[in-house]
C-alpha cells in the first residue's frame, strides 16, 4: 500500500515514518510534503493508495488540498494536534482521524479500516461530505455519513427525526426516507449531534426537538413526533424537557 504524509512540522513527518518503518511493514511511505502546493504536487507524482493529512498547514489546509484535486481515489487519514470544529466535520463524513502525537495502536486500526474502505471503493462520498460540511457557513456540519450492510447513505441532520438504539446498533428513522440499521452505538451519534438540537429523552432514544409535536402524560410520559411515533420518556428526564419545551 503506497503512501504519503502531507504535514508541516518536520518532527511529526520523522516520527511517524518511523512507526510506519516498525509497525507497518506492509505501508511504503513513498513521498512526504510540507504544505498544501506541494503535498498536491505528491500525490499527482506519486498517485498513493492512503493520504496522511495534517488539518492546519502554513498555505492552507488539508481540505485545500482535497478541494483542488480533480480526483480523489486514496483514502485518507486526518492527523492533528487539536480536537475542534474541523474534527466535527471529519467525524461526520465517516473518515477517520488521529490525534497528535500518533498512537501506534490507533495508527494500525486505521490503516486496517482504509484498507477495506479502497476495495469498496468507499471514499468519495464521504469526501464529497466533508468538503460540503466545511464549506458550509453554520458552525455545525450539515450533512452525515451513515454506513449500514447495504453501503453508504449521506442524509441531512436536519431530516433526522429520531435515532432508536437497537443493542450495539443504532436505528435511524429520516424524513421522506426508508430507516437505516447502522453499526454505531446510540451515545456515539448523541455525542455528535448538536445538543441544542437532539434531546436523549430516553436510554434507547434520541430525538430532533424539530419533530416533537406533543408530550403526553395520560398513559405514562411519552413524547409524540411528527410521524406520529410515540417515543417514552424517562422519568429523570422529564425537567430537562421542560426546559428544552421553555427555550423553544
């Protein structure tokens, strides 16, 4: 597997060929660049199958050089030294990430993964969505990537009207849409979507406060969407409720 790292601190470039020397004998590191010009000059000369690609670079960003290629056929792992709103968006396009310094553990299972998203040809999608999450003017990203057993789906946060957990998966149930299984836990999507927006009323539900229609008491707390789905309401989250009901 042919690689290359685009990343401006030469202390970062050094040390992460040498875990891919120990660690992945199976990576060739075959070019590595400094800043946005010439990590694009990289990998039009070396056409690579994995992109190491640091976020923040003196000329630009690492999404600068995704934008300015005519073609993106390699995957791509993001690294970076801080967990901010650029992570957000690369969170929600499904791509993967590190975390500075690089962990060699997490270096391996990231390669493994980009392994087997290059033979399904998985990744122009979810870099099609991460340049639309940047490129969006709200501070939160518009768009999610969900993977279930059929392939990938891009949907609108907005169109997700509630999320149910189904043991180490995660049902979501999309406006104008069939629902998706996904193989991601309830409290990872609870963590990434916008709290303001989505309200854990319950231990297997998550809903976008944008199709509540009514909360009703008159057999148990139960909470009644727009698609007229009747999601229960646990006790303990009755008061935060209220509140959210007050601010909107």
């Amino acid at each position: 597997m042919k690689a290359v790292h685009i990343e401006d601190n030469p202390a970062a470039r050094k040390n992460l060929a040498s875990i891919i020397k120990e660690y992945c004998p199976e990576i060739e590191l075959s070019g590595q660049a400094s800043n946005v010009k010439k990590g694009i000059e990289v990998i039009t000369i070396h056409k690579p199958d994995l992109v190491f690609l640091d976020i923040e670079m003196p000329d630009g960003t690492g999404f600068d050089v995704l934008r300015q290629l005519p073609q993106i056929n390699f995957q791509v792992i993001f690294a970076s030294s801080h967990e901010k709103y650029a992570l957000r968006a690369i969170k929600f396009s499904a791509l993967d990430y590190l975390l500075k310094p690089i962990d060699p553990d997490e270096l391996l299972q990231a390669i493994e993964k980009a392994k087997s998203e290059l033979e399904h040809h998985k990744t122009s999608q979810k870099i099609q969505t991460l340049i639309h999450n940047i490129n969006d003017q709200s501070k939160e990203p518009t768009q999610l990537v969900l993977k279930d057993k059929y392939g990938i789906q891009i949907v609108s946060v907005k169109d997700i009207m509630h999320l149910e957990a189904n043991g180490s998966y995660t049902k979501f149930f999309i406006h104008n849409q069939d629902s998706l299984l996904v193989s991601k836990g309830l409290k990872d999507y609870e963590n990434m979507l916008p709290s303001q927006q989505f309200f854990r009323c319950h231990q297997s539900h998550l809903i976008n406060m944008d199709y509540l229609l009514r909360y009703d008491k008159r057999d148990g707390d139960y909470l009644i969407l727009k698609d007229k789905s009747k999601i229960p309401l646990a006790t303990r989250k009755k008061e935060v409720l209220l509140k959210l009901i007050k601010q909107l």
